[in-house]
C-alpha cells in the first residue's frame, strides 16, 4: 500500500472528448468488479458500454462540470474517473461528485483521494460551499471512503437501477 500517489505510474488530467470511450470500459468494468452481489447479475451483464459512450460524449461536452481520469502510465490505459458539477437536488451553491471509479486493480493507491481532493478544489473554486455524494447504502466500501475524505452521512432516499429498487445514502462535507 502506497502512503500516496505514486507520480511514477499514475497520472490525473482532465478528460477530453476523445477519452468517451475509455471511460465507458473504465465504468462497465468498475461496476461489474463493484456493484456484482449489490445490483442484480443481469443489470451488470448487460451494460452496454457503446451506449455509454455516447452518454458521456454529452457529460463531457457540459462547461459546467469537471471530468477527470486517472491514467496508468505503465500500462498506458485510463483506470479511473470522476464527474462533478452543481447538486442535482439541492442547488448551485452546493458541489457534487457525480461519479467516481477506479478498476479493481488500481484500488488503494490513492487515486481516489487525488479525486476527490481535486474535485473539492474545483468546487471551492466555482463558489460552492459545501459539497455532496450519492453512495449505494449497501456499497460498504465506498462508505469507507467516504468517511475517511471526512464525509459525515446525510439523508437516504428510495430510488432503483434500472428498475431493481436501492437505497441511496448521502454523505456531506459541511464546508468545502
Ligand atoms: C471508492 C473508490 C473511489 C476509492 O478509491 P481508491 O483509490 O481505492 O481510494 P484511496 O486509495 O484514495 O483511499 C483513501 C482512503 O480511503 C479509505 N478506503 C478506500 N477504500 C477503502 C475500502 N475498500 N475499505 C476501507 N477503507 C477504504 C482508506 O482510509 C484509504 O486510505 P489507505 O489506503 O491509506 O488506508 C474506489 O474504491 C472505487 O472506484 N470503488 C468502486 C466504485 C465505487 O464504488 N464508486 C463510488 C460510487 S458512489
């Protein structure tokens, strides 16, 4: 375990339009290394990661957000990415973090702090104050995660995947 980023064999960069595709495998294959035992077999057996591509053509053609990817430089492949912006539910002044994976073999090396901190960044820099996330409540790891960037937990809400119904937890950074 890397006490930080290793500058060596990982790097962060802002996504470009022709990152898409990348990040769709990079997502396909989080979600099935994550979510297999939280969200039905079949919903993960199925992503269709071209249609995915073309959606996040959309997401990183949006001025507003911040897209980021995380690049392997020794396997020269993108193993992780974040997408955030203003809070779908409680407004401008408030950040969210959209999104954020990592492949199973790039976990723990500090990515996802790098992430998050760079995200917190942004946010502070457009004027939010506070910042929000969305966890699965049965994605115990995440919930780790969270809690160590020093996230507190906030409100639940019911909503579904694809039809398959979940329980999603927020976590919150009063002051960004
Ligand atoms: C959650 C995620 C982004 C964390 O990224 P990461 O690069 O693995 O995390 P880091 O290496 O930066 O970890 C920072 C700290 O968070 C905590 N942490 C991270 N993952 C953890 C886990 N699985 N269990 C317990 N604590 C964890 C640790 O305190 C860790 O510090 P340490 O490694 O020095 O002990 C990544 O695991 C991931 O992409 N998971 C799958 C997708 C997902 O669930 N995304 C969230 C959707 S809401």
């Amino acid at each position: 375990m890397l006490a930080r980023l290793d500058l060596e064999r990982f790097s962060i960069r802002a996504a470009s339009l022709g990152d898409a595709a990348e990040i769709a495998r990079v997502q396909t294959h989080s979600w099935r290394e994550s979510y297999r035992g939280i969200l039905p077999d079949h919903i993960l057996d199925t992503m269709d990661t071209a249609r995915r591509a073309a959606m996040r053509r959309e997401i990183l053609l949006d001025a507003d957000a911040l897209n980021l990817v995380a690049y392997d430089t020794t396997h020269r492949e993108l193993v992780g990415f974040c997408n955030a912006g203003p809070s779908r539910r409680q407004g401008s002044r408030v950040g969210e973090l959209y999104e954020i994976y990592i492949v199973e073999r790039a976990k723990r090396y500090g990515l996802g702090r790098e992430l998050f901190d760079a995200t917190a960044a942004w946010c502070r820099s457009r004027g939010m104050e506070s910042l929000i996330i969305w966890v699965l409540e049965a994605n115990a790891h995440a919930r780790r995660f969270y809690e160590a960037m020093g996230g507190r937990e906030g409100t639940r809400v019911h909503s579904s995947v694809r039809g398959f119904p979940v329980v999603e937890l927020s976590y919150v950074w009063d002051r960004l």
